[in-house]
C-alpha cells in the first residue's frame, strides 16, 4: 500500500520510521506500507527527505502527488494551518488519510475536514500516538472491565518546558494564524484525546489562559525549531498571539469532573503528559515520561496490601505478546507511532473507521475552541 | 508555660508529644512548656487523657479551666464548631492560644475571634503544621531568594482515600453544623495556607465542588473515627452535607494563576498533600508521603546536568543543625508539630505573632467560603 | 518503671523522647516510664541533659547511678567502648537494660554482657530500632505468611555520606579502640539486624572492607560531630583505623544467598538502609529514606496486573491501629523509637526476652567480626 | 553498504528496524545499510523473515551467504553456539562484522574470533547495545570529565523474573552447550560491559552462583521462547545445567571495587538493569527500566541544594541534537539498537574499531569464566 508523505519535518521521521518498522512489529502485517512519494516545500529539502527517510521519490508539489494512481494513502505531517486544504484535496482524490493533531487550527476550519472524508468514504485518522502507549492501553482496559468502577475525577497535565526562556525562537507554533492556539492545540489537545478516551465526552469547560512571554526572537531558517537558540539577544522579537499556558476545569457527559492543565513553560518538565483517575473502585496513574509503567489501585485489595501497583506493560498490553518480549525492554516515542501506523492500516484493510478518527479531531478542536472562549469569558462555556 | 489542652483526640495526642518534645529538639529552648490541665467532654475521658498525655490535672469543664490563673496557653484541638467560642472566651482570659485548623466554619465566624485576640492583645496561631515540615520551609526559603524567579504557576492538591467507602461513618467531619464544610475545610485549608506561604495572596477562586456519597452510616461511640469500619451495612445512615472533592482554579494578587485539588475520596492516596510551583528560573515540586524531600530544578543550571534535584532536608533546613543529625533519619507528622510548637512559645517569649496566626485562619475561612459561593454560582469570586 | 540513661548525645534525645511519647501513642500503656536519673560525663552536661530531656536528677558517676534503688532499667547510650562496662554491672545490680547498637566492639567483648544478663534474669534488649519501622514489620509479616514463598536472595544496603569529605572529624566513630570497627559496626550491623530478622541466621560471610580516607582532622569539643566542619584545613589530623566501606557476601542456614553493602561514604545518599528480597512466589522491597513504603510483588497476581504494590504502612502495620490514623502522616526516626520503648517495656511487664535482645546482639558482634577477619584473609569465613 | 543478517529471531527485528532507521535519526548517514540477505534455519523461516525484515533476499544456507560479493556486512544474531564458526568464516571472507553478545559461550572459545578480525583486517563490533542509552553515555561524560572525581564503587545488578516460574521452558538459554552459561553469559555481561565502560578493567571476581530451578519443561516450537507458557504441567522436564543467579565481587585495576548481581528469577523486576557508581567527588545512578533518567549527585554543589539531580536525556547527550527533540519523548530498547548501528557503520567509514569490539568481547567472556571458576572454588579468580 503506497503512502504520499506531506511534510518532511521532525513528524516525518517519526511516520517513516513506522512505515519501515511496523511490519517487524506486527506480523503477518495487515498491509506492507510502501514509502512512494515525500513532498516538502522546496525540491532541495524533499529530495534530502527522499533519501533520508527511504522514500523512493520526492516531490515539491503535494497537489499534483495526491493525484497520484499508484498513491493509497495520504500523511498529512506539516503546520496545522495546511491541514484542511491537503485533507480535503485527499479526500476528494479518494485517498485514505491520516493527519497529525491539531485536526485543524480550529473547529469551524475542522468541520468541512470531517464532511469531505464522510463524502469522499475513506479510513481517516488523526494522530494523537500517546494513547497508543501500551500503558495508555491498559488504564483503557481496566476502565472498560469495571476494574476501578465509575470514574469519578479526571485530571491530566501535559507540561514541557522548552518554550519557558523569553529567547527560544518564534517559530510557527507561536503564531495563531499557522498554529491556531498555543499550548491549548500543541499539548493540550492530546491530553483532551486522553480524556474522552478514559472518561468519555466533554461537556463543558472553564479555563484560565495566559500568554507568559509576550514577544520572541523570529526565528530564521529551519521552521519548526523548538526550544533554546534562536536569533541573538539583541535582533528582532516578534508578537506571540497565542497562549503559552491553560488551566481548564472539565466536565464529562458521565457526571465526572476533572481538570486540564498545559504548558510549554514548565521549568524541569520534558514531556509530563499525566493522568490521574479516580473511580469509585479504585484508581490509575499514568506519567508519560515513564511511559513503560501503568500505576493501578485497587479498592478491593486486602487491607494489608493495598497500595498502587506499578505495572511494566508489555506482555500485558492488549496487542498480543508485546512489541519487545520483556516488558521493561521499553517503548519510545516511536513505538507509539509503530502502533499507531498498524491501527491505521490495520481500518483500511479491514473498512472500518479507527479511533481517533476525524470525528474526534473535530470534536477536540471544538473543545479546544472553547477553552479559548472560556478564557476570554471568565465563564463556563457548554462544548 | 503552662498549658491548657481543650480536646483529648488524635490532635491532642500529637499536640502533647510536642509539648513534651520540643525542648529536646531545640535547646535551649525558648520556654518548656508545662502540660498542666487537659479537658475532654466527660471526666472519665479527660482522666484517661490526663494520664496517657502527661497532663498534671484533668477537668471536664473547659470554662473554668480557661480562667485559671496558672494557665498561660490555652491550645484548643476540639472539632471546628467550638473553636470560636473557645478562642473568644480564652482571648477574654488574657490567654495566649493554639487553634487547630480551620480557624471557624466560615470567615463569619472567625471574624471575630481575630477581633478578640487582637483586642486582648495576645499572641495566637492556627496550626496548619506541614508549612513545618523542613521541605515546605526550603521551598519558601529559595523563593525568597529569588531562585526560582518569579512565580507563575503554584498546583495545589491534597488527596487522600479514607472517606471512598461509602460505608465509613458518618463522623462530625462529614456534617455542616459541626465541620462548616467538608474536604474543603478539613484538608483544603492546608493547601490555601501553602498556597498563600508559598505564592502570596489569593485574589479570586473559580471552584466546582461535589458531594460523591450523600449518606453514610451513622456512628457511634468514638466521635472522630476516620476511615472504614462504622456501622453496619444495614444500619441507619444520615446525610452527608458537606463536600467530598473541590477542584478550584486560583487567581494570585501577583498575577499567577495556579488550581487547588482536595478529596477525601481519592483511592490510593494517602495524605497527597503536594505542590508543584513554577517560576521564571525554575520549579519546585513537594509531596508530603515523601515529606524529607524537596525536589527543585534550577533553569540556569549547565545544559547537560539539568533537571530536578531531590534534597534531603535536614541539615539545609532553616532550624539550625536540623532536627535529627543525618537529613534521612526523617521526620514524621509529629516533627512537624514540635516545630510548630518551637515556633508558638518563641513567639510568646519575643512577644511577636507567628505566622500563621488568626488572621491567616480568618483570611483562609473567607477564601474557603468562596470556594463553596464559587461552587454554588459556577462563576469566579473575588477573594 | 524508673529509667536512668547513661549518656546524653542525639541518642540520648530520641530515647528520652521515647520515653515520653511511648504512653501517648500506646495506651493503655504496658507501663509508664519515668525519667529519672540522666548521666553524662560531666556535670554541667548531665544537668543540661536533665532540663532539656526531662529527667527528674542529673549525675556524672554512673556507677553509683546503676546502684540506686529507685532505678528499674539502665539504657546505655554511650560510645561502643563503654557499653560492656555499664552493662555488666548493671546486671549485677539486677536491673533491666536496654543497650545501644553494637552491643560491644566485638563478639569476644560481646559474650561476657550477655553471660551477664542470663546469670542476672534481667530483660535485655540492644537497639536496633529499624526492625520497628512499620514497613519492615509488614515484610516479615508477608514472610511469616508464606506469602513471597521461601526466600532466595537477600540483598541489604546502608548508604550515607556524612564522612565522605576526607576534612570531616575524626570522632570516636572513626577510631578503633572506642568504636570496634568503621562502617561495619556502625551501620553494617542494621542491615545484619534486617537479615537475621527477615531471612534468617548467617552461616557464613565473605567481604571486601576498605579504608578509604586514611586520616581525618583531629576532634574537638563535642565527642560526636558527625558530617563536615571538623578542624581547619592546616590541622591536625589523626589516622583512621576502621573501615570506610565493605561489601560483603552473605550465605544463610536456609540456603538463601546474599550480599551486605555499608558506606559512609557514599555521596548523596543519606541513610539509604534498603532492602530487595526475592523468594520463590515474590518480592519485597523497602528503603528507609522512604520509610513509609513497602513494595511487595506477588508472584500470583493476574497477569495483567502484576507489579511491586507501594503499601503505605500505618492502618495495615502489626501494632493495632496506627501510630498515626492516616498511613501517610508518617514517621519518622522517632517513632521507630518509641515502638521500641514499647515492646522493651511490655517485654518487662510480661517477663518475656523481647527481639532483638543480648543474644542477637552478641550473634550480631561476631558476624561483624567474621566480616573483618574475611577482608583480611580474602576467604570465606563460618560464622 | 550491504548488510547479511545471520539469524530472525527476536534480535533480528531489533537489528532490522536500527537498519531502516538509522539514517533516519543520523543525517547526513556515514552510510545507507541495506537489507540484503537474511539467514534463517530452514528456508520458510528465512523468506518469512526477509519479508517481515524487509530484506532483499533470503537463504537457510550461511555460508555460502558469507562468500558473497555483494556483502559487505556480516551481522550475527544467533544463538551463542554459532557465533564463532560464522564470525571466522565471515572475517576470512573479509567481511566486517557485528556480533550479538555475549561473543562467544567462553573465552577459550571467543579467542580464535579475535584472532580471526585482527588477521583479516575487519571492522568487528560485539553488540552489548545498553551503552548505548543516552543516559550511560552521559555518565561516562560526567566520569571523563572528572565530575565525579575518582571511582571508588561500582554495583551493577541485572534482574529480570522471566525464568522465574519453574514451568517456564527450557529454551537454549539454560543448556550449557548452547548458551555457555545462564544469567552470566545473558545478563551478567552487559553489566560487565557497564563496568568496564565506566570504571575500567576487572582484575579480580569472587562469585556465589546459583542454579535455583534444576530442571524445566521442554520446549517445543519456537527456538527462544522466553517467560511462562511452555509444556504442559505433566510434560517431560529436562537438566538446567546453567546458572540461574549470580552475585560477584569485583576488584578494579584503578583500586575500586563492586559487586554484580545477575538473576532472571528475581520476581517483579522486568530488565532492571542499574548501576550506582561512588566517586570522590559525586555520584552516579542509572536504571534501565527508566532509561531516560540519569541520577548525578555533585558533592561541591551549595549546601542547601545537594542531592541527585534527575536529568533526561536528549538534547544533552553526546549526540548532537538528540534522538528526539524533546527530551522525554522517550527512548525504548530500539533506540539503543539504533545508535549502535550507527556507531558501527561510522566505524567502517572512518577505518576505526568501535568500542565494544572483539577484544571487549572476548575480555567479557574471559572475565565469566573466572566468574563461573571462582563460584566453584569459593575463591577469589583473577581475571
């Protein structure tokens, strides 16, 4: 099955690398994915991405290659501002697609998304990978065995911290027109897809955001630059227009509550996407830094050891024997992404819709919208 | 200094290990206090505690003890519903006095027991005791110091699961009448006085607050039994009319923002009595389960060996040599009471108020207040 | 009971808390212990140790102190040097006696004190008060129980690092004559304390003991600083003939293995006294620093649940109730000291030999002796 | 640059999918490895791991494989029996070669290996991969920086409970005549890797080995089945002739010395593989199960902020950029595979030998030997 690659970036190796690997882990495999095209925006950096990420060609041009007859699948991998207008061109072009999160930059850009790949009756995806996590996986099967009972309280955190020096380059991420929001569509997003996947559909939000530094160096060159070492002390600064921080009360269809903080600007956190669940038969921890470990409490353990018991995922985990055979060989970053490319292509073969699917990535941007909305009210906004 | 004790339960237990303790952690010590009378609601109750607290002389009768003359300190560990009138008629004594947390059931109250003791012109301290415990005290110490720059974040939460069983008794904690409010005042109030110590003045909470099991069995005999095991499955339950969870967003005069998490019904959390704090050159992190530490992440430490410290306090800690000679020995809850201890009759003897004293506890009633109208309106109230 | 105490440094402060705090915590008390008599070197530190600890008299003869008529028990919390002395004739006198840890300098010292004690038919008991930390009593409960299976491996560390700056003071701790050995009899006999109680007698060690700061600054003034600040740099220093480090192979009467591993000189540990056991249906694991926690792994959990559980002791711990009613309050290195004045006077009041007494003490001195003599010969050695 | 894979196991896959990707994450690529031939027992193994492996073509002959032109690359994933024969044949057929740990089942048997590269000329490379992680390299960083002073203690341990369950198969990896030994040769040896890397060359060991369950189940099927699952309660049970456990002591050419502790029944721990180094200046603690974290202690850092400091690795490791832009987002086993393959070919390009080599190897394997002698004699073996 023959993939086109849109966009060459940091993404793009993470999705290449599933393609080359996923058959390794899962075999026999649903379908062998085909690295055909790679397209970034100069043919100089396509062909560089082209022989870098084992693709056989490379174009400049990703119209003409999502027309493509030997073209299967479209990877939509670039800024959130091009989502839309690729996916939609895929859709029509009767592509299956899959498109990193942010859907979209917001709700209203989201919506017609979703109507052309309903049209058009492709598999589409949106590719929040952390629920991939095997322990992610995991927290989701006690939840649906009734092993913690009804789930009381929801709270996630997703924190990083290398946005926090006032000096770090003002890449696209921090300008709303490419990006849409902040800290609310890059990180806080995939805590949103955690939540509607442990504890179901939102409701209602109420949010506090802030934009903590106000201006930052432009960035030149490479466009997707995080953290420190952008322009010098003393070049030109440029207006950040979206939030560098959220803190968001929630509340679920199922009666729950629970809380959302995101921030970029979190000195000493990397990559804290966490979540802590109470039921009311027990509980779950989760921490993405230590991704390789489920914590669990169960209220019906014996009153000598009851306690949180942390548990090594893999053998465990709900994809078979694991993808390493000793639990704490441990998963990265790209195994998330190995897991996510079988899933995907695992609904085509099949013509079933995965999950998250575009549906969801309208959903979370819907969500997402009105956090900001809630932060500009001071009120309650419904979802 | 003679002591007068009004209460004979857990708190008095822990409050006479201090009286007996801290002259032997801090010598010389500022005065040694003197366990003179203690008073528990029956005679044969303030006997026993008389004899197993170390207390000269035992009395049933709070009012006639509180007018003696050989008493100087009157420490008042009774549930919250006699606070007030307690400390009033105490302050009326000329005594100096102890309260356990919180100050009153509402600000309404405690207004005017600040009004009394400041009238009366004595000394007087409420005892939220884990801002005691060497890690928090480190943690206001590098704040001051400017080392983790200015504040932009402080996350609160207090958990804990002894209440999650439906079938714990229905105790004085779980009645307005008696608590003025559920997991709000008991254990919210220790991370509002964390909140103020470490980030400054509250100026606004948004809080959404939920009863989780509206009835309980009804207890009998021992008037604060905490955890399981109370009446029978099929014995009468009563009403709970207080709260079992608050999550609340805070707003700072300094114009941090920060949230504030309590339950009572949180499974596998013990006294999850935390915070995580961020500023503009770096975070601290604290968790009282594991209170001998202090995690602390500098952001101008060298590129290669950044990330958070954990601190064994003890010998860094700003007592002195510290309690125990090696950091790790560690302290337990009652450390934290003999700290408070030293720092109450030191107080007394240099004739200043400590910290916090009557009007934090009055400040910190009216922030609880405003969390319960917050809950009720579903919008922001100014603190 | 009437206790006379001789010695007065930070042992002395956490026995004479003990002795008060003992009643509080457990009650009805088997009995109440009263400070009486207090003996330190001179008199102006014996009377300083009366005020600040409570005693009723003061003395600097202990000799005559050990006569008195109204003395029940004699502890003995001096250096190692003393303690047969002391304890040899306290038997004859006919009194109790609680001894510090090591019982003596060696196995060969140690006999005679225990041949003392049974000729007397005193209750005696030697001070290894970490077998009383909750935790600790928990794992040889899941021992007792059968619930790990039959232990395999023990593994013990005791980690610090107060004397790994070579400028640190040349105490009695560091010093032959007075202390018997370094790291092994100071702390290496804790963790031989942990393996006898929780795995069973020692039948045969093999060690590797280093020295590895050979000379120190030369003391003065107080006779037991511990950590750094001794002499200036330009000095006197005096030479160290103990050892700094061993670490030792341990074989058991069961047939279980293991290893034993002392530092003072570890850098950033601070009293790092761990524990990992593994037996044929699980594992236990518990370190000091977190002395709140005990991890237990059970070999039959279902499969997709099996992990080390963190058990907060407190509520679940062998002594009834709790120190504390919510595990998580905590202790700290007192408590372990006031559980061992309790089972040391409920001991006396049953007339039983409480654990660990003379005898463990004495089996203690000469597996340390063996360990000594094993690093000189490079050899195994029967103990 | 043409790579033959001997062997599609387990090991294969790692192997494959570090083929793929490694210009992925190293770009520009010292070279591009392809896929070439994969080797497998009989033909239907190796076509089905040519397809799931992603190689050119595939055979069940190694031999004639080796002879080929269009192979530059040798790589062996056997098990142990056969590394010598192919790597011989491979390096008389001028071919470079990377080899899986350990090199060979003894050092008798690896020396003809080491002899055979240093004739031919070849690149050689033994694949003990854990080095690798981000955080043991910036270990060795901080170690060849003086930043922790001099070594003075080295404890490694290995522990895994795969093997555990006495009905868990009896795979090649306890008979002696194909894997040399058991928990030394499999694990022990990468914490000999670990040793060596970071405190230098072992003179001396002094082991207690044990064999904990003497006989298992025989396996059918799949060649390396590990963990639980193989014959049937009743089923035939065959001889474990290898050690199961073993606990060494290490002497150090520069003077330290360390302990190593290897089991694969050591209930609960995963591939809990750590080591704590002491030095004179700080200290260093890593564990593989949270391999992004590496735990340094700086002994001159200020009073009030001493402690181990939590780094995640990524952008601060030794190379370049980071293997992912984010620290935390987290590295798994394939990631180690993957910076070897790296380093391999890097090698091959520049004309170097990498590290480990053969000669680490074959010291590696020299060292177990003296291992598995020394728990024999009880005695001390030089090594």
């Amino acid at each position: 099955m023959n993939v086109a690659m849109i966009g060459g970036g940091f993404m793009g190796k993470a999705h290449a690398m599933a393609y080359a690997a996923m058959p390794m882990f899962f075999w026999p495999a649903p379908a062998i994915p085909v690295r055909k095209v790679v397209v970034d925006v100069t043919e100089a950096a396509a062909d560089d991405a082209r022989d870098r990420f084992g693709f056989e060609v490379s174009s400049s041009d990703w119209k003409s290659v999502i027309e493509r007859d030997d073209v299967d699948v479209v990877d939509i991998v670039t800024p959130n501002d091009s989502h839309a207008e690729i996916a939609i061109a895929a859709a029509k072009a009767g592509k299956h697609i899959i498109c990193e999160k942010p859907l979209a930059r917001t709700g209203e850009e989201a919506r017609p998304m979703l109507d052309a790949v309903r049209e058009a009756g492709v598999i589409h995806m949106v590719a929040f990978n952390y629920r991939r996590t095997p322990a992610v996986a995991l927290a989701r099967k006690f939840i649906d065995e009734g092993r913690i009972g009804d789930i009381v309280n929801f709270r996630g955190t997703y924190l990083q911290d290398w946005s926090a020096d006032p000096d770090s380059p003002l890449s696209w991420r921090f300008q709303k027109k490419v990006a849409g929001s902040g800290a609310i569509g890059d990180i806080g997003t995939h805590v949103l897809d955690f939540a509607r996947y442990l504890a179901g559909e939102i409701t209602g939000v109420h949010a506090v955001n802030r934009t903590l530094i106000p201006d930052r160096p432009v960035a030149s060159g490479h466009l997707d630059k995080l953290g420190t070492g952008g322009g010098g002390a003393g070049g030109e600064r440029g207006t950040v227009d979206v939030d560098d921080e959220t803190i968001t009360l929630l509340r679920f269809a199922s009666g729950a509550t629970g809380s959302l903080e995101a921030s970029r600007n979190a000195y000493g956190r990397n990559n804290y996407l966490t979540f802590e669940v109470h039921g009311t038969k027990g509980s779950l921890v989760f921490n993405y830094e230590r991704r390789d470990e489920l914590q669990v409490m169960f209220a019906d353990d014996p009153a000598d050891a009851r306690g949180f018991r942390t548990i090594y995922t893999g053998a465990a985990h709900p994809y078979g024997e694991g993808l390493w055979p000793i639990p704490a060989l441990g998963i990265g970053y790209g195994e998330t992404k190995i897991v996510e490319c079988y899933d995907f292509f695992k609904a085509i073969v099949e013509n079933t819709q995965p999950s998250p699917n575009f549906e969801d990535g309208y959903r979370i941007s819907q969500i997402a919208d009105a956090m900001i909305r809630s932060g500009e009210n001071g009120s309650w906004v419904e979802t």
